[in-house]
C-alpha cells in the first residue's frame, strides 16, 4: 500500500525531508519503523532512539502496536512538551 509520511523538528533535520510517499506492506507502526531503518544509515539513526518518537495514525496519537493498514498518513515527531 501507499503510505504518506511526515517527519517533524530533528527527525525531519536528519532524514533531509518533511514528507514522503512510500510503498510498504507494515501492519502496524512499528512495523513501519522497522522497515524505515533498514532503507539505510540516515534512517537507522533516526529512528534508532524511539523512546524519543511518538506517532500519529492519521492525525490521532497512538502506539507503536496501532494498525496501520487503513491509513492515509502517519507523522512521527519528537514528545511534546508544555510550558
């Protein structure tokens, strides 16, 4: 399936790009991850911490285990802080 990615703050500083579109056979998000690392080093090191990733599923936070196989989009982006 067709998937759209975006990328935020340092994640979108290492990978170089905001946004993708990316052909993937991932059930879940996790499983999308793990395909993203082995696409090469710039990926493996971006998303080698993701205890320090969150991920929304079409605009709606969710887990790494969250299914993805209906998705338009899933955004991965830095914990939010507030102040």
């Amino acid at each position: 399936m067709k998937l759209d990615i975006r990328y935020f703050a340092w994640l979108r500083e290492r990978l170089g790009t905001g946004h993708e579109t990316v052909e993937t056979d991932a059930g879940t998000v996790a499983e999308l991850i793990e395909e993203l690392r082995g696409r090469d080093e710039g990926y493996a090191h971006a998303f080698s911490d993701t205890g320090a990733i969150r991920a929304a599923v079409d605009e709606d936070l969710v887990e790494f285990d969250a299914d993805i196989s209906r998705a338009r989009e899933v955004a991965f982006f830095p914990p939010m802080t507030g102040g």
